[in-house]
C-alpha cells in the first residue's frame, strides 16, 4: 500500500528512496554480520597464528605448566584424605610442613612481585591453599591449634596481606629466595626422615609424593624455558630429587606395615 500511494506522487520520486532504503536494510545487516564474522575469524586466526609463531619449545612449556597446575589441584588432596580417614597425622613432620608453608609462600610472593608469566607460578597458590587445609588437620590430631598457633596464623595473614597488596619490600623476598631452596630441601628432609625414624608410613600418601617429584621436574623445563631463572631452576632440580627420596621410603614403609 506504501508503495502504490508513492508511485501516484507526481513530485520527486520518493518511491524508488523509501523501497530501496527498505531492501538495504535487511543487506547493510547481513553485510555488517558477515564482515563481523570475517573480522572475528581473522581475529582468532591472527591469535593462534601469533601464538603457533613462539615456537614448539615455548608451546610444549605452556602446555607443561597447564598440566602441572592441573596436577597441583589435587596433589595435597590424597594426602589429606588420608589423614582425615586415619584420624591420624603419625608420620608427619610439623617442623617439616611449617617449612613447606614458609617455601612456598615465599616463591608465590618472588613469582607475583617480579612480575613474571602468571602460569608459570600458578601452582603456588593452589599449593597453599590445600597447604592451610593440610596443616589445619595435622595440627588438629596433634592437638596444637592453641592460641600459640592463632597468633602465628593472624601475623602470616598480615604479611601475605601487604605483599599482596605490593607494600611488602621486594628487595626482602629478594634476600629470602635463595634460602627457599635449602628451606624447602630441609622440608622434604624431615618428612623422609619421620618416615624412617618411625617405620611407618600409614599416614603418608605415595600418590601426594609421586605428583610433586612430577610437577618439580616439569618445572625444571618450564622455568629453563621462559625464565632461566637459576635460582628457581636450583630449586626445583632439588625439590624433584627429594620428593622422589620421600616417594621411595613412603612405597618401602607402607608395603611393610601392611605386611606388619
């Protein structure tokens, strides 16, 4: 009806603008819709040929830190089910986890404040947060969650808090980083020589030290890789051998208490 009353207009043509601005719109919208299409698949096509140009080491690295962070998600998880199950942390070393706790918040802190690639310390903080859990339990059936133990957990928030937060002194996780290693190394020292003192490794999970010998050695390329970081790279070739020492003496005690 629009149109025929257009064409009787003996004035301009106002037909031919107010058809053709009908047919337009339906070919701007399909245009702009494929040319957003092409951009977008141009877009992703120019990222994932952007990122195939870093080259096969760095992609296998990128891929190694994925599957270490995955790894990471659960690797605490076995070894408190296992205390949680036995209502028992005999085995344990406390000196020995609290070291851990010090480790790796010290390097999740060196990692986030040197301003490095985020997958390459993801790990930490999933670490620490199944750490806390860990610690929680191990305190709990050794009866020390007192006020002693309150205290230390307030000031340990506080200082996470400023690092956080970037108030913290750099040049201090700085001064602390080389320690991580030996710190770390005295760690795992004192789990393997709980497990030997006391022969039993009832409590101690071989799946929890079989990941973190894994995830230590992928490490070891990652950080060679992106970082070069010797510091780390020390850290993490010690960090493998001895999570593999503690794995060994956990497989040799634990078949013997069964057999027990």
């Amino acid at each position: 009806m629009l149109c025929t009353a257009a064409y009787r207009y003996t004035g301009p043509p106002a037909i031919d603008c107010f058809c053709l601005n009908q047919v337009k719109r339906p070919i701007n919208i399909s245009l702009a819709a494929a040319m957003a299409t092409t951009v977008a698949s141009e877009g992703f096509g120019d990222i994932v040929s952007h990122y195939l140009d870093k080259g096969i080491v760095l992609i296998i690295a990128d891929l190694l830190s994925l599957i270490t962070v995955s790894s990471c998600l659960v690797i605490k998880v076995p070894q408190i089910n296992t205390i949680r199950e036995n209502q028992s942390s005999k085995g344990i070393s406390i000196l020995g986890l609290c070291l851990e706790l010090f480790s790796y918040t010290v390097m999740m802190s060196y990692n986030y404040s040197a301003g490095y690639d985020f997958l390459s310390y993801m790990e930490y903080p999933v670490l620490l947060l199944q750490e806390y859990v860990l610690i929680y339990y191990v305190f709990k059936y050794q009866d020390m969650l007192g006020k002693r133990t309150q205290i230390f957990a307030v000031f340990y928030v506080t200082i996470a808090t400023l690092i956080y937060l970037k108030l913290f002194p750099i040049i201090v996780l700085t001064f602390l980083v080389p320690f991580c290693t030996p710190i770390g190394a005295t760690s795992k020292v004192l789990q393997l020589l709980a497990i030997l003192r006391t022969k039993d490794a009832s409590s101690v999970s071989r799946t929890t030290w079989a990941l973190s010998a894994f995830t230590n050695m992928t490490r070891i390329y990652t950080v060679f890789v992106q970082s070069q970081d010797w510091i780390l790279l020390s850290n993490f070739l010690i960090s493998t051998c001895l999570s593999s020492s503690v794995f060994a003496a956990a497989c040799v005690y634990k078949q013997k208490t069964k057999t027990a």
